[in-house]
C-alpha cells in the first residue's frame, strides 16, 4: 500500500489535460506468486515517462511498448505475461507468477 | 478510460469517498459505482465483497469478463498521545500505507524532534480533531493514559465511526474510562467498540512490540469479515 495510486491517477488526469498521449495499464488477473496485487497500475505518457507499476519491475518495459500503440490506437488491449510465455521470461518474470494487464487509452 | 471517467474518479478519491471501476475486458466499456449506488446495482454483492477486502479482481456477470478495480481511501492512523509506544506506532503505520497523525497537546511529547517527519498536532483534542476529517476509513488510538485529552478523543471517535478504535490501559483501567464515558453520554455500544487493552494479545513488552499488536489488531479490524473478526478477538 506504500503506492498512491490516486497519484498516479492524478498524473494520467494531468498528463491527458496537458495534451499528452496517455495510457493507463492495469493488473486485471494474478496467478501464483505474482509481484503486483491485481488493481495495481502503471500510468505512460507518449514520450514514455510512467509512474507506477505492474510487476515491480519486471515486465514494465514491455508494457510501455505496448501501452505506445494503444496511445496510437486507441485500442485497449489485454496483455499477459507468466512463465509459461517465453516472452515474458524474456523480458524478466521470472518470480514464477502468472499476470494479465489491461492496457487502455486515457481520454 | 475517459476522460470524465478518470476526473470523477480522481474527485472521489480526494473526498475519500469509495468507488468500483468496472472495466468490460472483451469492449473496454467502463463505468464507475460509488459506494451508496452499491445497494441498488446487479453487481451488488460482488462490488460489497470485494470493497470489504479493499481487493480489486476479476469476475464473470451477464456473460461478460468484467474487473472491479476497488478504490477505496487510504487508511488514516490518528493517534492520541506523542508518547513513546506512539514514535515506534507512527513509523509502523506509515510503512503500512497509513496517512499517520500525532495529536497531543503537551508540548514536551508532541515535538518534532521525538516525531521526525510524522504530522504533529499540538493541541487539545477539541481543537485538533474537527480538521482531520476522522471517517470510517479512520483507526484511532487514544494513548496518553491521561483521561483530560483520551476521554475527549474517544468520544470524538464515536462520533465519526472510525473503523478501529483502541486505547491504552488494563482491563481495571479500561473499566473505570467507561464509566467516565457513560457519564458523559457515550453508549453502551460506542464503549463495547474499544479495544481495550490495546493490541493483539502477543506478549508484547517493548514499544515496538505493543506497536505490531496494535497494527496488527488495527489490519484484522480493516480487512476480516466480521465473522472472522469476532473469532481474532
């Protein structure tokens, strides 16, 4: 609970008014011994600045790729990484837990 | 996430006022549901369940994928005496995502240099209660062993329907304070709400150690059912 997500929410809201493209990416499913409870969220402005986090750090670079072409978009899109992807051992959970995360565009 | 949507959830937030997203995962429909609309919605049960453990998660309804996302106020710690159990409390507590709160009109207790970095408020209870905005969302403890500021916090407590409230003294203590409570018009039920002794029965002697009996005391009453919760007292 050491977050604030209101702060996060705060910066998209700001971000969005301030004419950034922004996108909000949250932790919708968890299985096994996931980093982040779900509900956790990562906020991405269009020049790749976030706050936040999905995983404590292990798949926050993917998710900012991606969160780039739902800016583009406009399109939410469900992400999921776990050990059983090799995608997602590539780029690092290797904590042994399962994630999806919802990647939405703000405004 | 529209842009209204996220504005009203910012605004709800700040006024510490308990929401549920829920998001459709397949379309990406969303729509927001304040806590007093949780009563008259097909969720219901779900968006209650799920706002009591302060858990966001993900359910099937109407054949849909749906995610609660819960946003519920940050926990506030008002605590009632700057004295020693309270400098070990307070960095606890805040380690524990507590907006964390000192009050104590004695000036020799409430000083910055016994509380670094934790809100002091140096001022009888009358005084500095009405400001803080004490809510549901609110553990109180009342720790001074001093009945001329414990008392007049207790019944401020009552009044705002904190979700904990606890204070220090033994059970003989703890009797003689609700008689002084009953002759100053509390109820028999506000009185039965004190945890009193204080704090998980863990033997705990230092300060720190009644610290982690009271935070864990504090977490049991924020996050079990009411059933479980009667069978950790």
């Amino acid at each position: 609970m050491l977050d604030r997500d209101e702060d996060i929410l705060k910066a998209a809201e700001d971000w969005q008014k301030a004419g950034r493209g922004v996108a909000l990416a949250t932790v919708v499913e968890t299985w096994g011994s996931a980093p982040r409870p779900a509900g956790s969220s990562l906020v991405i402005n269009d020049e790749g600045t976030f706050l936040g986090s999905v995983s404590g750090g292990c798949v926050e670079g993917a998710v900012v790729t991606e969160a780039m072409d739902v800016i583009q978009s406009g399109k939410p899109r469900m992400l999921e990484f776990g050990v059983a992807d090799e995608t997602a051992w590539n780029v690092g959970l290797s904590c042994g837990g399962t994630i999806r995360v919802f990647v939405e565009k703000v405004g | 996430m529209k842009l209204e949507i996220l504005h009203e959830l910012n605004a709800e937030r700040a006024g510490r006022r308990p929401v549920i997203l829920v998001t459709d995962t397949e379309s990406g429909e969303q729509r927001l549901v304040k806590a007093k609309d949780f009563a008259r919605d097909p969720l219901r049960t779900e968006l209650e369940k799920q706002l009591r453990m302060g858990r966001s998660a993900s359910v099937e309804a109407g054949g849909k994928k749906l995610f609660l996302n819960v946003y519920a106020p940050t926990a506030k710690l008002v605590i009632v005496g700057a004295v020693h159990i309270s400098q070990a409390l307070a960095p606890l507590a805040r380690s524990l995502g507590y907006d964390v709160t000192v009050v104590d009109p004695r000036t020799a207790f409430a000083s910055p240099e016994r509380f670094p970095d934790i809100p002091l408020i140096a001022e009888w209870p009358d005084t500095a209660l009405p400001p803080l905005n004490v809510d549901a969302y609110t553990a109180f403890v009342a720790v001074t062993h001093d009945p001329k500021i414990d008392d007049p916090a207790l019944l401020h407590a009552f009044e705002r329907n904190c979700f904990y409230i606890g204070a220090l003294g033994s059970r003989k203590t703890h009797a003689k304070r609700g008689d002084r409570l009953r002759a100053q018009g509390a109820k028999e039920s506000d009185i039965a709400r004190i945890h009193a002794p204080i704090g998980l029965p863990i033997g705990a002697v230092s300060p720190s150690e009644i610290a982690v009996a009271i935070m864990a005391e504090i977490t049991a009453a924020l996050r079990l059912p009411p059933k479980e919760k009667e069978e950790a007292a």
